[in-house]
C-alpha cells in the first residue's frame, strides 16, 4: 500500500525544466555549439557536470577541467538568476492540491532532485512544508538512472521502497525510480516516457486515488 510519494522537482513540482533548457542553450548558443530541445531531453535529471558533457560531444570543442568548471558556473549563475523570478504562484497545475491531499491522507511526501539549486527552489516556491525528506545531491555518489537518491529519500523517510511511487518527467529518472524497486510515475510524452508504470500528460491529472490504485 502506499506510503510514502518521492517527487522529482525541475519539470515536476515546478517548470525549472524550462529555466535549465533556456540556461544551457544560452552558453551553448555563445559557443556555437548545436543545442536543440531534443538534444535536452537528455539533460532532464542529469547533474550539471554531466549535462556539460552531453553539449560538448561531438563539438570537436575541448577544455580543461578548470575551463569546464568555469562554463558550468556560467551556465548556474545565469539559471540562478531565472529561478529567482519563481513565487509560489509557479507550482504546476494541482501540484498543491495533490501535496495537501497527500498531507491530510498521512502520506509520507520526500524529494529526489539532481538539483543543487532545489532547497532555494522549494524555498521560493513556499512548499518546504510538504516535504518530511529532501536527499541532499551533494551526498549521492551515482546519478540517476542510478536508483541512488529515491532509495536515499526512501530511508530517510523510512518507508520501504516497495511501498513508495516516483514521479519523474526525465527517462533517466523513471529508470531510477523502478530500479529502486518503486513505480514509476512519468509525467510527459511516450516517446520520452514510455517505460514508466503510469504516464500522465500533466500534472493537473495526478490524483491520490490514481497513485493508490497503482499500488494496489
Ligand atoms: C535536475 C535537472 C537537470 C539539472 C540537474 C542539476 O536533475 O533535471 O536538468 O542539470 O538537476 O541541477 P543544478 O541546479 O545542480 O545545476
Ligand atoms: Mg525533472
């Protein structure tokens, strides 16, 4: 039965998906390096230094450590600024009413984002609240796809994973979510999505009742 609920944040809770595309198309644009929305698909739940990685293949570009490091604070410094635009008034559709759901039912609710900007984001969004967990990325060893950081949010919310459903919006994370042994919730299109236990187009649709039944 269902216990607890692990959320992802950038592209679930809020659309700081779109802040991190915008982000990293700015520096990939000042490189003039090709950067498409299909191309940042594969960005959605990976770490920074990562993300890097992904723009910078096939560029025929290289750079040191240090110039790297210099580029992914480029890129961090502009997105902080976006992200401090964000009110509460930028929670995606229903997600308050599913969290105050979720609160009233005493259903454990934890968060399992990539992002090291996500503490000032749940900050700005006034909805540290609803959080009884929040894994810090800084102490997660492997990213997703690695089930890592939900089975953190998991222990420390104290709920065996069996009885945890994730919600994700990035491939990478509906893989981490099911090889934590949870279901996966995926919010987004079948071609990204596809694998995840339940697939819903926004986040308007998610309801207490839907995500129950998916443990039953
Ligand atoms: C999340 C997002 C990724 C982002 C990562 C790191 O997983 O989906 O797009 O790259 O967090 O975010 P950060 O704010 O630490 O650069
Ligand atoms: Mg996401």
């Amino acid at each position: 039965h269902l216990e607890a609920v692990i959320f992802d944040l950038d592209g679930v809770i809020t659309d700081s998906a779109e802040y991190h595309y915008q982000a990293w198309k700015t520096l990939a644009d000042g490189l003039d390096v090709p950067f498409d929305r299909d191309k940042n698909e594969r960005l959605k739940g990976v770490s920074r230094m990562e993300s890097l990685e992904i723009i910078l293949e096939n560029s025929g570009l290289s750079f040191t450590k240090a110039e790297k490091e210099r580029l992914a604070k480029q890129k961090n410094d502009n997105y902080k600024l976006m992200i401090q635009r964000i009110t509460p008034a930028d929670l995606l559709p229903g997600i308050a009413e599913l969290l105050t759901s979720l609160q009233e039912q005493g259903i454990a609710v934890g968060l399992a984002s990539a992002s090291q900007n996500a503490a000032l984001i749940l900050e700005r969004l006034e909805a540290g609240h609803w959080f009884q967990a929040v894994a810090d990325p800084g102490d997660i060893r492997k990213g997703k796809p690695d089930p890592e950081i939900f089975l953190r949010a998991a222990e420390m919310l104290d709920v065996p994973p069996c009885n945890c459903i994730g919600v994700e919006d990035a491939a990478a994370g509906v893989m981490a979510i099911q090889a934590a042994g949870m279901k996966a919730v995926g919010i987004g299109s079948v071609e990204q999505l596809g694998a995840a236990d339940l697939l819903l187009a926004s986040t308007i649709e998610l309801t207490v009742t839907k995500l129950q039944k998916l443990l039953a």
